[in-house]
C-alpha cells in the first residue's frame, strides 16, 4: 500500500494556488526609491538650467565689454596714451574733429556687428551643452553618442567643404572690417544695406526691397559705399557757348543753397562742394563735375537736393544745358540765306534749339558732300 500510495501521489495532480490580493500590492519602497530618483533629475535638470542662465550672462557680459572696448578705440587724447607715445618715441599725429567722429562711427558699427556675432555663437554653444546635459540627467548615454557625432562629424566633413569655406571667408571679413550692418554694398551679384552679417551668410536689402542672402565664401569683392565718409558726385552737361566759370559758380552755389534749406543737408556735408573744371569736351556739350564729401549714405539725399536747387538758379541766371545731339527739329521748309542754291544739291536740313536759334547740321551727319 505505500508503494500505490506514492505512485499515485506522483502521478496526481499539483492543486492549483488561487490568486490572493496580496499578489499585486506594491512595494513601498520601490515607490518611494521612484519618487527619490525623479527628484534627483528634476534637481540635475534644473541645475543643469542654472548653470546654462549664469554661463550665457557670464558670456554676455565679457562680449559686450569686448565691444565696448571696440568701439571706444584708443583715445589718443588720453594722458597715459600720450605719455606711453612720447616714452617710445612715437610722433603723435594730428587727428581732425571730423574723421576722428567718423572714425568712432564707423567703430560703433563693427562692434554691433561683432557683438551680435558673438552672441549667435555663445547661444548655440549653450543649447548643445545644455542639450547634453539634459541627456546625461535622464539616463541617456552620451558617450557613444558623442562617438558616432565624430564619426558622422568626419564623414560629412568631406561634403561639407563649402559650409567650412564659407565660415572661414566670415571669420576674416569680420576681422578685416570688410563691411557691417548699415553699410551699403555692392557684392558683385547683388548690392543692397547690410541688415545681417553672420559667419556662414550675409543678408543684404536691395533698393527695390529684395532680401539677397550671399554665402560668404562666394564673396570674391565688396565695393563698400558709405565707409567712413562718401561723396557727391553730379554731372552736368552745358553748351558749347556757356560761360564755364559762371557755371562752376552756379553748380557751388546750388550746394549753398541746398545748405540753406535743410538742416540734415547742412549737418551732412563735411567740406566745401569743388567743381575741378572741364572734365570732358563732347561732341555737343562741355562736361562739368561737382564733388563733396558727405556723410556716410547721405550722397543720395544730398544729391536730389542739389539737383533741385541746380535747376532752380540754372533757370534764373540763363544758364542753358546742352541738348543731345538727337533732338533735333528738322525744317525742310526753310532756305539757306547764306549760301546760294546750286542745282543738283538737296536743300540741307535745319535744327533749331529751344530758344529757336539755328545753324547748318554737320555735313558729315547729312551725307553732304
């Protein structure tokens, strides 16, 4: 009987456990051990933040010192200045009021730029630590991450050779003071105001409001128009039979008077208006230029100011401009009185000016013998 009791104690069935509400209650601990670790991140996580707030200020501030010390310059007429020059033996030049304002506009500019360079780099430099940061915080590996960045890094280096070029070209426009924001520039394929200079583009406004985004590195010349100072240049055309110097008069005169009735014309200007002489003898004018030194992007609104007054005493003092030479009024009903008809020979052609004077046309323009 024990032997068939232990077969068939072996070969019964195993009774079943009935599941107990003590199967699923939670562990305290476990709970509390969670809690514990989500404190942990949130305070990584926020002094990750912390640290982030006071490296940006921290960077801020150093940037806009170092832009400060830019656009203050070296004051020559510092004392510690001047005593360091005459100690080295360094003749110390003699600065004139207006390139020395010139000069400290022009240095305000570069340091705008500068500044907001600077401040575009730190901010991106602060995202990446940060983001990495937050990374490391919640558990994620960021060392294998940071290998494959490398590898990837190296492989996109080879087709990234024109992002490279064209942060290297920004870096050295910065440092030569090629141009900045405001200046007004002609870079080959597009021309406009400077509104953004960064290291991989530069975004310029055209006259008609186009926006032209140029990459740095396709930048092969810049024709800056308003460094430090520009210039008035207008040229007018008179007749052959015009008093020169009464014209070289009338054509300074006008600046006078442009001066006279407006005040940013007035403050503009930064010396007398010169008119050299005769710069060109055409076939049907004499060409006379007028040159001033404004301020920078000031040429434009000064220019339609003289011009104006240009017009006005150029009217009253009868100074006559030329006429092209193909506006011309032709009377085929009028006879020579100078010479007599010969037969064989068609009547020459007149043309007549707007005050109605005529003369004969040039043989050669007629086809006369």
């Amino acid at each position: 009987m024990t032997v068939l009791n232990l077969i068939f104690a072996s070969t019964s069935p195993e009774p079943t456990v009935e599941p107990t509400a003590e199967t699923f209650d939670v562990d305290p601990d476990q709970v509390a051990e969670w809690f514990e670790g989500v404190e942990a991140r949130a305070s990584g996580l926020l002094a990750a933040g912390v640290v982030a707030l006071v490296v940006w200020l921290i960077g801020h501030f150093l940037i806009k010192a170092f832009a400060a010390s830019i656009e203050r310059g070296a004051q020559i007429a510092d004392p510690k200045t001047l005593a360091a020059l005459r100690k080295a033996r360094i003749r110390v030049p003699e600065t004139d009021e207006t390139e020395a304002r010139l000069e400290a506009e022009r240095r305000r500019q570069r340091a705008h730029t500068i500044k907001r360079v600077l401040d575009s780099a730190l901010a991106i430099l602060i995202v990446i630590l940060l983001l990495m940061t937050v990374l490391n915080v919640l558990g994620v590996p960021v060392g294998p991450m940071l290998a494959s960045a490398g590898i990837l890094g190296v492989a996109l280096g080879f087709g990234a050779q024109s992002l490279v070029k064209d942060v290297l070209a920004g870096v050295f426009m910065l440092i030569e003071d090629q141009y900045g924001v405001g200046d007004v520039v002609d870079l080959g394929e597009a021309s406009g105001s400077v509104e953004e200079v960064g290291l991989r583009c530069t975004r310029l406004r055209a006259l008609d409001g186009t926006v032209w985004y140029i990459p740095n590195g396709e930048i092969t010349r810049v024709g800056n128009m308003t460094r430090l100072w520009s210039r008035v240049m207008i040229e007018v055309r008179f007749a052959y039979d015009t008093d020169v110097e009464a014209a070289k008069g009338a054509m300074i005169d006008a600046v006078t008077a442009a001066a006279q009735e407006s005040e940013s014309v007035a403050s503009a200007l930064l010396g007398d208006a010169e008119v050299a002489g005769i710069e060109s003898l055409e076939y049907n004018a004499v060409m006379l230029r007028l040159m001033c030194q404004v301020n920078p992007a000031m040429q434009w609104d000064v220019q339609r100011e003289v011009r104006r007054e240009m017009r006005r005493i150029f009217a009253e003092r009868g100074i006559r401009l030329a006429v092209p030479g193909d506006a011309m009024v032709v009377d085929s009903h009028a006879r020579d009185t100078d010479e007599p008809h010969r037969p064989g020979l068609a009547a020459s052609p007149r043309r007549r000016t707007a005050q109605g004077r005529r003369w004969q046309a040039p043989s050669s323009r007629l086809g006369r013998p």
